[in-house]
C-alpha cells in the first residue's frame, strides 16, 4: 500500500465510533522503514471554520484493521490529542 492511498481513507475511532478525519501524514522510522503512526487533524477551532490547532497522533499499534475505505483505530481521543 502507498501513503496517497492512506491518504485518501477515514479514520474511525472504535470506541466511541466517531469518524476523526482523513489521514494528512505519516511518522515512521528512517531505520527500519516501519510506520510508527499515522497523522490526523484534530477538531476545528470555531465550527471547524477557522483551520485546526492540534492533531491526533495515532500509533501503529492502536490501528485495528485497514479496509479498502476506512482504518479503524482503537484510542482514547484526549491521550492521542496533541498541540500543534
């Protein structure tokens, strides 16, 4: 699989099935090669209007399954929350 057609699938959350966005980016080790975690924008500042200011940072281990549309992870939303 290539990382445009990563781009192009929703990330669902399992434990509360809400959808978190598409995946904007990707982490991985310059060593091994290997995915460390995968990038999605966060909640939107007014309405989802005005950009985003954080991001989830979602790890290899939390993705549960890869479909032909869809990841589902398997997070807690406000660990995996971080900053921009």
């Amino acid at each position: 699989m290539r990382i445009c057609e990563l781009r192009e699938k929703e990330v669902i959350n399992t434990c509360d099935c809400k959808v978190l966005g598409c995946v904007v980016d990707i982490d991985f080790d310059l060593c091994s090669g290997q995915i460390e975690a995968i990038i999605v924008p966060g909640p939107g500042k007014v309405c989802g209007i005005f950009g985003v200011d954080s991001e989830y940072i979602i790890p290899f281990a939390c993705i549960r399954k890869i479909g032909p549309d869809i990841i589902l992870v398997e997070i807690q939303k406000e660990k995996f929350l971080k900053k921009i």
